[in-house]
C-alpha cells in the first residue's frame, strides 16, 4: 500500500526517539503528526521541544487518530510485536525497533497481522545501515577479499558522551533489568544487544545464515562490579556470555563475538563494536556503534581493506560524530536517519524495506539458540527454537 506523504505517530519517547525523529523531520515525504507516551510530562515536553502538534498518553487513541497512517514504535522491549500487530491491524505502516518479539511466535503473529492488510512492517536494525557496515558490504559483493569465510565481532567499551539528546524528565527504564519485559530472562543486555550481533554476522557473510550458536559463560561473582553507561541501568552480570561462537549454514564459514568492557568486568583498549571479516583473499576491518581506535600508519580510520600483494586501502566516513557515544562512527545520528530515510523511502515508492519483521523475528532466533546455548551449556542449532521457545519463565 503506496502513500505519498507519511504523518507519523511515534509511541515510546525515550533515548532513541530522539534519533528517530531527525530521521522523519530530514525526509521531505514526513512529518511526525503526534507523540505518545504514558509519562504526560515527557510526551507534552517532547512535543512542545519539537513542534508537534498531537500528544496522546494512550496508544488506543493515537491508532484510533485516521489523520496517523505511519506509527514508529520506540517503547521498551515486551510491548514491541503486540504494538505492531495493534497498528497493521488498524492499516498503519510499522518502523517497530529491535528486539522486534522476546519470542517468535509473537513476532510472526505481528507480521501475518501486517500481511493481512498489506502495511509495510519494518524492524529498525541500524547495525544494517550503518555507512561503515554497508562500505563493508559493497566491498565483499565486489570480491575485495575474495569469498568471506570468517567474521570477528570485538565489543569493547562504549563510552557515552557528557551530554545526550534525552529528555531532562527521566524515563523509567527497569525494564531492561526485568527477565519478561526485557525478553532475555537472566541474560537481558545479551538478549537486547545480540540481535544486532547476529544480524550483522549475516549482512557481512553476504545473508548466508547463521546454523549453530555455541555461548561461552563466565561467572562474575568474584570479578569487580562496574557499571556501564549512565543512561542505562546495567551493572556486570554474575553470570555473563562473554563469547558467542557460531557456524553457518555454509560448513566453511564461522564466526566469533568477543566482548570485553567495563560493564562485564574487563578492559579492551579499543572502543565500541569493531568487526574483521575475514575471506580467502584479504581481510577488512570496520568500526561499528561506538567504535574507534582502528588505526592504519598512524591516522585514526573507519574502515580497512588488506588484499594480498595489494596496498591496504582505509576509508572515513565524517558524518559529524554521534550523539550518545564518543566514537568516530555516527551510530545513533546518520544510522538511525539513514535507516528511517530507507523505510520512508520505501513506503512513497511502495517497495518492501530490506529489513523487515521476518528478518527481526530471525535474529531474535539466533539470539535465543545463544541463550538456550548459555543455559545447557552445549551447542544449539537455530532451528530448535521454536515459535514459543522463551528466556524468561
Ligand atoms: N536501534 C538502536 O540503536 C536502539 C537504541 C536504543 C534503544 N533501542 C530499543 O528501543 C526501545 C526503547 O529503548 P529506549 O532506551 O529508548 O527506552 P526508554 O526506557 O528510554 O524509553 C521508553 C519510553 O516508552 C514509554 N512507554 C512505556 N510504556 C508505554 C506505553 N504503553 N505507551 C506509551 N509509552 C510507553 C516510557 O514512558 C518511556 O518514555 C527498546 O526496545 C530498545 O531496545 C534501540
């Protein structure tokens, strides 16, 4: 279902509204039409801050407002897919932000919901739209190094800048502590971070899929307790997946996912999420969210492409820093904006958006196999998680 003008409702006006209202207020096809959240104080501030017209403390009432034909869902994790089911059903297009469902059952309900009317339903996965991350892309589709047959994923520490884009009324953010509201059970920062690991995993295996996930565990009772950003409200874990390890479907391929970062008790000199993809002819290195300290001949880079007997060539990509992490990626502005711009894009030109709810419902699959993994301390393939297969009890 085409339209040509997009008058958005966001629901959910915490951290990362803020980034997904650049990315509508930039697009000449949108407007955000209304604002919702339950705290009337932080609704009424946003808007007023932002000039919006509409403000509603009821998600009913802004779906039930037919001036609405686009709703960006930015609340905490567990109302995601029925939020999305709720919009589809009353025919409004969905940008619904990861973790698209805490199971897969929810999750396809949601896109059967969305099939049935035929709105587009898209999951917001910025890791896919990073300017880095696509580079990366482009140079692999190219053969830059040849077939890709591994990926190295290194978290180290995200370093949150003094000052965010974030309301001065705090919001209440425990859901990310709470097993069922954050879907991950004992495992809640894995079950909100890995699907950005996991969707990255296949974009830079150019879609091959990832078939079994092994989870190393670390117990962190005798280890320093740190606290992470303060705009979260994580602290180390005592039990903790430091390292994930994965194989996919093609039996020549594998991965690796490495975290070592204040907030799990350890200490990487480099900064945020980096990854190598490595292939039989050459090896790049790419910043991700957060990411920095990539350095080639003494200059700080972005992007790095080693081909055998070739120069290695680097690249930067100067899109004006980020707005929460002190890193040389713009993660949560030009990531967030580019990938809002693709779905309004693909709603004036009625094409599907190339993240959709499937591929949300997918990763949180293979997030769950790492989960299962953690839990039964064995490898998992991702098709043992079931439609109704859970974290939390
Ligand atoms: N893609 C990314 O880079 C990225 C970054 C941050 C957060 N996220 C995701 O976005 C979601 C929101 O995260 P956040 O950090 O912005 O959350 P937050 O806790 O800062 O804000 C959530 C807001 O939703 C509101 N809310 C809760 N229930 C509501 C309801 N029923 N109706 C209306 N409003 C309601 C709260 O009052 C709060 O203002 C999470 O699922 C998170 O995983 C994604």
């Amino acid at each position: 279902m085409k339209i040509d003008n997009a008058r958005v409702g966001i629901v959910g006006l915490g951290l990362v509204a803020y980034s997904h209202l650049k990315g509508y207020r930039s697009h000449p096809s949108a407007e955000v039409a209304a604002v919702c959240d339950l705290n009337d104080v932080r609704a009424d501030r946003f808007a007023k801050e932002n000039g919006i017209p509409k403000v509603y403390t009821s998600y009913d009432e802004m779906l039930a407002d037919a001036e609405i034909n686009v709703v960006d869902i930015a609340t905490p994790t567990h109302m995601h897919a029925t939020m999305t089911a709720m919009a589809a059903t009353t025919g409004k297009h969905v940008l619904c932000e990861k973790p698209f469902c805490r199971y897969m059952g929810e999750g396809l309900l949601a896109c059967r919901s969305g099939a049935r009317k035929g709105v587009k339903i898209m999951v917001g996965e910025t890791y896919v739209f990073l300017s880095s991350h696509m580079k990366a892309r482009e140079l692999l589709e190219a053969g830059e190094i040849g077939r890709p047959l591994q990926i190295r994923q290194r978290h180290g520490a995200w370093l949150e800048k003094e000052q965010l884009h974030a309301s001065d009324v705090p919001a209440d953010r425990s859901w990310r502590l709470d097993p069922a509201q954050s879907g991950g059970g004992a495992f809640p920062w894995i079950f909100d971070h890995a699907v950005h690991f996991f969707s990255t995993a296949e974009y830079l295996m150019l879609d091959i899929p990832v078939r079994e996930v092994f989870a190393v565990t670390a117990d962190n009772r005798g280890v320093r307790r740190q606290k992470g950003a303060a705009h979260d409200p994580y602290s180390t874990a005592e039990i903790d997946i430091p390292i994930i390890t994965w194989k996919y479907e093609d039996p020549a391929c594998h991965g690796v996912w490495i975290r070592a970062e204040r907030l799990n008790g350890k200490y990487d000199y480099m900064l945020g999420f980096n990854t190598a993809v490595i292939g039989d002819r050459g090896m790049i290195e790419v910043l991700g969210e957060g990411g920095g300290r990539l350095f080639w001949d003494g200059a700080e880079q972005h992007l790095l492409l080693h081909r055998e007997g070739k120069d290695t060539l680097t690249f930067r990509f100067d899109e004006g820093g980020d707005d929460v992490w002190k890193s040389e990626i713009s993660y949560y502005s030009q990531g967030h904006i580019r990938q809002i711009h693709h779905f309004l894009d693909c709603l004036v030109n009625d094409r599907e958006p190339r993240y959709t709810g499937e591929n949300g419902v997918r990763v949180v699959q293979c997030t769950l196999a790492a989960i299962r993994s953690a839990r039964e301390n064995r490898p998992v393939r991702v098709e043992e998680i079931g439609e109704d297969y859970k974290a939390y009890e």
